[in-house]
C-alpha cells in the first residue's frame, strides 16, 4: 500500500515538473485584404468568406489560436513585412516577387483562383491572344492588374472600363454596357448567387490566370508548417473545403 502511494506521488510529481514543457496552443496574428468572396466584413466587424472560414478550421485542427483582421493591400504588406502579422490567410506565391533571401514561407495550397474573361451568351467570342479583343470594351474591376493586357489598355486598342466594385462590373456586363469583363471564377458564381442573375445567360472564355491560394507565414513561424499542412491535406481529403466553397456559389 505504501509503494502504491509513493509510486502515485511521483507520478503527480512528475506531471506537474513537466507541465510549464508541454506544447500549449500560439495564438497567431492573421490579416488579409477585403476580397469578396474569401475574406469580408459583415455586422459587428465580424469576418466571413471562403478564406476566413478555411483558416478558422486549419487553427482548429492544428491545435493554435488565430486573431483575424482585413487591412487595404498596401498597409497589409507593411505590417507582415514589419512582422506585426503572422500570416496573410489568402496569398499566392505567383503574387509575390521572387527573392534569394525570402522572409516568408507558404503553406499548401488549399484552393486555387482561376481568373476568366466573361461574356453575355449573345456576345460571346474565341479569345487564343489579347488582340482578339481589339476595339473591344472590357471590364476590370479597379485597381487589379493584368499583365498581358495592360499595354492593350495603355494604347487604347483594347477600352478598358474600370468598374468601382464587383457588383457593378456584373451588371455592366448584364446590361450589355461592356463586351466583356475579367473575374475570378468564383467570385462570378458568388456574385450570380447573391446578386441573382440567370447563370445561363452568360458564357466563360479564355482563363486568363492561376494561382494557388494558400497562407503566407513569416519565416519566424516556419516550423508551424507541417501542422498547418497536415490540417490542409485532411480538409481537402474529407471534403471540408468543397463544402466551404461550395457555401459561398451554390
């Protein structure tokens, strides 16, 4: 019975020497930049999309903590440059200048954006170059940047229309106000839901680009990797990011 007492007291003993060692959950700084459908702010400063709620279950799974803001682009890089944030949650590599000395690390992908030219079905037209649009107006939302129409746009060959918002250049496009216009594929799904336009009375073109979305760490929080990767390939195994994406445009 004494032995039975002693071998129970070394045990608590030994708990409580190693508790102060044992891994307990970081919380992380994430911010990314408004971008409709993966990362808004709704009521309250609450923040919803496809990226928040990938995040969100990402933490969960590898066993951290997240505090989650939105910031304009600009002053999103400062801060993750400055290192005031861990992680941009909805980056891309192919949206990052390469360097020889990096001071980020990306994680898996955990969905990949496809850019697309759009038309009314009525409009449609084969774009293989962006000289196939010549004389033509097209649509962007303003501000974003397409490298291999830009001096179309300069020069005036193609007329470029910049829209003030993603729901305005949906409805030039509905209206037949421009020829065509330039999105991302589900944020056109999104907006067809959520704005209520008939699906069937458009027509995608040529894709215009692709880049895999993913969590830009600051290379600081490098060994976090593995734990995020893991939850990313467990997520995309059982389904639970189709089920998040799907959410958000069916």
């Amino acid at each position: 019975m004494q032995s039975t007492i002693q071998n129970c007291r070394s045990l608590v003993l030994i708990f409580v020497l190693l508790a102060p060692f044992t891994v307990r959950a970081e919380l992380l700084e994430a911010a990314t930049a408004h971008w409709s459908p993966y990362a808004m702010q709704v009521e309250q400063r609450q923040l919803q999309g496809i990226s928040v709620e990938i995040l969100q279950e990402i933490i969960k799974r590898s066993n951290n903590e997240v505090m989650m803001q939105l910031h304009p682009t600009e002053r999103l890089n400062q801060l993750f440059d400055d290192k005031q944030i861990d992680i941009n949650f909805a980056d891309s590599p192919v949206w990052n200048q390469q360097s020889k000395d990096p001071q980020y690390v990306f994680s898996e992908s955990y969905t990949t954006v496809f850019e697309y030219i759009y038309f009314l079905e009525e409009n449609y037209k084969e774009v293989n170059a962006p000289d196939d649009l010549s004389e033509k107006f097209v649509g962007v939302t303003r501000g974003y940047y397409y490298e291999d129409y830009e001096d179309f746009f300069n020069t005036g060959k193609i007329k470029k229309h910049e829209a003030y918002s993603n729901s305005n250049l949906i409805a030039l496009l509905d209206k037949n106000r421009v020829d065509a216009a330039f999105f991302d594929d589900v944020l056109f799904n999104y907006l067809l839901k959520t704005e209520h336009f008939a699906k069937c009375k458009f027509k995608r073109g040529k894709r215009l680009s692709t880049a895999p979305l993913g969590l830009k760490l600051i290379i600081e929080k490098q060994y976090l990797l593995q734990g995020i990767n893991n939850a990313i390939a467990e997520m995309k195994a059982d389904g639970t990011i189709k089920d998040i994406v799907d959410k958000y445009i069916n």
